[in-house]
C-alpha cells in the first residue's frame, strides 16, 4: 500500500489488500530473509571442529544480540561487548515514581508489518503487539493538524481539506512517474528478482546524485511550492519529512516501496523486551552446549563492557581491549554499533578494513533526533469538549516547536503517557540545549496555543524524560541517512559480510547493524544485517548452508545490489 500525506491511506488499499503481502525484501538486495528463518534446515552449520569457538560481537543492540543469538545456536560461543546497556536504541525507559508498566520508547516505537524477519523473533520470544496511533490510523481516534496557525480536526482522511488530497495525490502521481512505484511493488510482493532489478537498475544510476527535495521538484504534480511545503511540514505516514530533504531520494523510495513508513504496530511493554528476553532465550535446537544455554547464562549475566581498541595480530586473528583492560583475540568478530564509534571511541588500526570502506564509514551521514514524553494521570484527550463535542487532544501534526505529538494509552482508567514531541534534525538540534523540563515548558506552550482550552499540566504526574541521539556518546545520531551520491559507500559497507575476495589479512571482522542496511532507521535492517555476518562468520570458519535453504551469501551474485562505475 502507498505510504501517502499525513497517513492519508490511499484508495488501492483494498486492491493491496487482496495482493500478496508487500515486505522489506528491498530492490537492493531482495533476500527472503523471512523464509531463511523459517526453513527447517536452518541458517547453517560450522565444522563440529569449530564448535565451541570464540567469536567477539560488538554491540548489545538488536543486531549484536540476533548475531550472537544465531551463533550460539550454531554452537559457536559469542562474547558479546556492550558500553551502555542491552537493546541499543531499542530503549524503554520508565518515569520516577510512576508505575513500572509506564514507559515511553526513547528509540524505535513503531514497527511495519512488512519487517517479517523481525517478526519472527518478536514471536520466538512470545512478544504481544498492538496497533501504533500514527496520524489517522485506524486506531487514532483523532488527528489535528496544525500549520501557519490554523488547525483542522479530523478522524478520517474525508476530514481534511481539499488540499491536502492534492498533496496525496501529487506524491502519489510524483512516485508512479518518477519511480515506477506500482511495478516495483508488484515485483516486491512476488519477490521476482529478475524485474525488481530492472526496475532499481537504471533508477539507482538515474538518481543516486538526486535530493528528496529536488526529486518533489522535478515532478510536474508538484509544481506548486504550496504542495511541497505542506508535504515536507506534514509529510505521509507517519508525519512531516521535510527533514530529510536533503537526503537521497533513493533512502526515501525505499520506505515507501516497501511500506515500511505505513501501518505500524508497536511492541507491548516496549521495544527493549526483544534484545533482552533473546538475551535470555534458551533454544530448542543447540548445537554444542547443553539444553538451558543462553546468551545470558554464557555471559555470567553481564556482557563484556565497552571495546576500546580493535586491530589484527599474527594468524588473521582480530584482538579486542575493552574498557576493564582485558584483552582477548579472536578467529571472528562482528562489529554491530554505530560505525562512527570506529573513528573517535575505539582505537583502530587502519589495517582493519580495506581503505574504501574506512572512506565509506567516514561519509556516513546521521539524522539527529530528539524525543520527550511526560507520565499523566490518565487518557484525558479523549474527553469530549463540551463545545465541540470533539476529543479535547488529538494526535497532533504541526509546524511549530513540538512538530509531532502521541498520546499514548492502555485504557481510560490507567495512567498514560503523551509523547510532547518527536523531531528530527535541525528541529531536534534546537532542543540540544535545554533541559527536560525546560524542553516541557517549550512544548506546553506550543501546544497551548493549538489547545488553548487545555490545561495539560494538571494531569502530568511525574517528571519529564528526554534523548537527543546525536548527544549520546555510543550513538552520536539516531540513524543512517545516505545523502545524494552515498550509494556506492552504502554499496561497500553493506556487501563487506562476502569476504572471498578480500585478502586473507582483511577478512575476520564483519560489518552489522541497522546503519549498514539499505533500511536504516527500521529494526528490519539490523536483523538483516545481522543474518548476513552470521552467514559471514559461518563461511569464514569453513561452514555452509543446508543446499535446501541458501544463506544470503550463496545467493549474493544473483541478487548483488547494483554495481555502479567509479571512474
């Protein structure tokens, strides 16, 4: 289904909906990831010699605990490396002095259905999901978007005014003529390789050098600067993208391909239970160690702390110092945290990596992004307003400070939790400054001046929590953003798990994480990632595949992502 303004659902979804279903097996590199888990002859196996085997994993976050998962059940014996805590940005935090079931998602909140691989770990480990209130999704009661001052309430898309159809349609019209949007998701549901790549081919040496904006602008749909700024201020899906104007239209075609920007659920309890009940998973299937093991028992409880230097020594080995002093060396590792750690955390050698792909890491372009949410007393936005006889809140799209706004609930008679704002590069370096209550008392007056009935400070009932990724030191960003003419770096960064073309001095360490995908941002892409360094690791210790169930690896010259001339 398109992604479309202001979640504005677009008329085909019934025709989508009879189809089969759309997933984020990208036009870059279309592995059914999905069905490899779920082949019963597994991801592969290493030599019984191997077993046992010490393979560092960098990173505590989704992809580091898949890849070490993995592993483990392969009867390799991960140790992991984690500087802050489990989860990465899969961070669920409570409020002091409120209850425990009281959260709020400091990182990813939502999920797209078409993440099928992170599906199957959600249910491995018998997560709960519920529907995520977007912007008048079905489970929104209401949505109110705010620009230049003036407000339009509306619980259905036939509630917005006339020019915000012409804004839908005109992305609609841009994404058919610009992108062969309706044949490149045709070709996505039935995973017909041979079309996806002739689709993406010409598109990605078409448009790699092109802005999202200057990709709006070249479409005669949107002629009228009045569409693009209304686009870029309320955005589709999930709220405004006028923050990623500047980035690669190509980082954009991949949300909206692939759905990933529409009909999300979110995680019962928060997102952080998946990282840390794999954590202490015990599989049914293990090779080598006994019945019972998990990640958790093989590390005493506690991962390793942070790594503070990564070089090779003598017989291809990868040594790793961490923060305690110890050191230790390694036949494997994989890398999984933010790749700008390797330039200003983790002391490097340059031998680590070939020179290209130490340029491709030095490029990498982050988003900033800031959250902040406050506890309430309880869902008191759906109060009807005794002159109106609307929600006294709604969901709340907008121009001003706060840009985006959730409230968030279990129920009419529990305590709730509003999201105050959500925003995203410059709007998110505006708030670097302040602290979380100076950021609240911001955001209240914004949003007073869109409900200027509303007494919202009444019902708050515990101090107010924040982030800005791009001021946390094991992140320095929130994710991955390609700017216009970043695709071969992107290229380089994720295709470095095959290794047989490498010197035998420059293999060993592999790549992973959600910022080395083609989908960063999305916890799709660091399971991705993640099965392609155990493929990487497998291979590398003399492993394979069952011939029943090829690995990413096995397949990777038929679906290669696009190989574009550097000279």
């Amino acid at each position: 289904m398109t992604s479309v303004p202001t979640a504005v659902h677009d008329e085909g979804h019934a025709r989508a909906q009879s189809q089969p279903p759309i997933t984020m097996v990208g036009p870059d590199f279309p592995f059914p990831y999905d069905d490899f888990l779920a082949h019963p002859a597994g991801l592969g196996a290493v030599p019984p010699t191997a077993h046992g085997t010490e393979v560092a994993v960098i990173g505590g976050g989704l992809s580091g605990i898949v890849t070490a998962y993995e592993l483990m059940r392969m009867g390799l014996r991960p140790v992991v490396y984690e500087a802050d805590r489990i989860g990465g940005r899969l961070r669920t935090v409570g409020f002091d002095g409120c209850e425990p079931e009281l959260t709020a998602e400091m990182g990813a909140m939502r999920f797209p259905p078409s993440s099928t691989a992170l599906r199957h770990y959600i249910d491995l480990v018998g997560l709960d999901t519920k529907p995520f209130p977007n912007p008048l999704a079905p489970c929104t009661p209401s949505t109110v978007v705010d620009l230049k001052g003036e407000s339009h309430y509306a619980t259905s898309v036939d509630d917005l005014p006339e020019v915000y159809h012409q804004v839908m349609r005109a992305w609609n019209s841009c994404l058919e003529e610009g992108a062969d949007f309706s044949a490149m998701q045709d070709a996505l549901r039935t995973r017909d390789v041979a079309r996806i790549r002739e689709l993406w081919s010409p598109l990605v040496d078409r448009l790699d050098n092109q802005t999202f904006y200057g990709f709006l602008c070249a479409s005669p749909a949107f002629a009228s600067f009045r569409h693009r700024e209304i686009f870029g201020q309320v955005g589709f899906g999930t709220g405004g993208w006028d923050t990623d104007f500047p980035n690669s239209i190509l980082e954009i075609l991949r949300v909206v391909y692939t759905g990933a920007d529409d009909d999300h659920f979110s995680i019962v309890g928060g997102s952080r239970q998946l990282p840390l009940r794999l954590w202490e998973h015990e599989p049914d299937k293990l090779l080598h160690f006994p019945r019972g093991t998990s990640l958790s028992s093989l590390h005493g409880g506690t991962p390793r702390p942070a790594v503070t230097g990564l070089h090779r020594t003598a017989g291809n080995r990868i040594t790793v110092t961490d923060a305690s002093g110890d050191i230790r060396s390694y036949r494997a590792a994989v890398f999984t945290a933010q790749s700008w750690m390797l330039l200003s955390k983790i002391a490097c050698d340059d031998s680590l990596f070939p020179i290209d792909h130490w340029t491709a890491i030095e490029r990498t372009h982050y988003m900033e992004s800031s959250k902040l949410f406050v506890p309430v007393d309880r869902p008191f936005w759906l109060d009807p307003d005794p002159r109106t006889g609307r929600d006294t809140m709604s969901m709340t799209l907008t121009d001003r400070m706060t840009r985006g706004t959730y409230l968030l609930d279990d129920g009419p008679d529990r305590p709730a939790v509003i999201c105050l704002s959500y925003t995203w590069c410059d709007d998110s370096s505006k708030w670097l400054p302040l602290s979380a209550h100076e950021r609240m008392e911001v955001m209240l007056k914004s949003l007073g001046e869109i409900y200027p009935g509303v007494d919202i400070r009444k019902h708050v009932i515990g101090n107010p929590v924040t982030v800005s990724w791009e001021d946390e030191p094991y992140f320095m960003g929130a994710f991955k953003a390609n700017l216009p003419g970043h695709y071969r770096y992107q290229r380089r960064l994720f295709t470095h798990f095959v290794q047989d073309l490498l010197p035998a001095d420059q293999r060993g360490i592999f790549l992973a994480g959600d910022d080395v995908s083609w989908t960063a941002g999305w916890a799709e892409g660091a399971v991705q990632t993640a099965l392609n360094a155990v493929w990487g690791v497998m291979h590398h210790l003399d492993g394979g595949t069952d011939p029943l169930n090829p690995g990413p690896g096995d397949r990777y010259d038929e679906i290669a992502p696009v190989l574009l001339p550097e000279d």
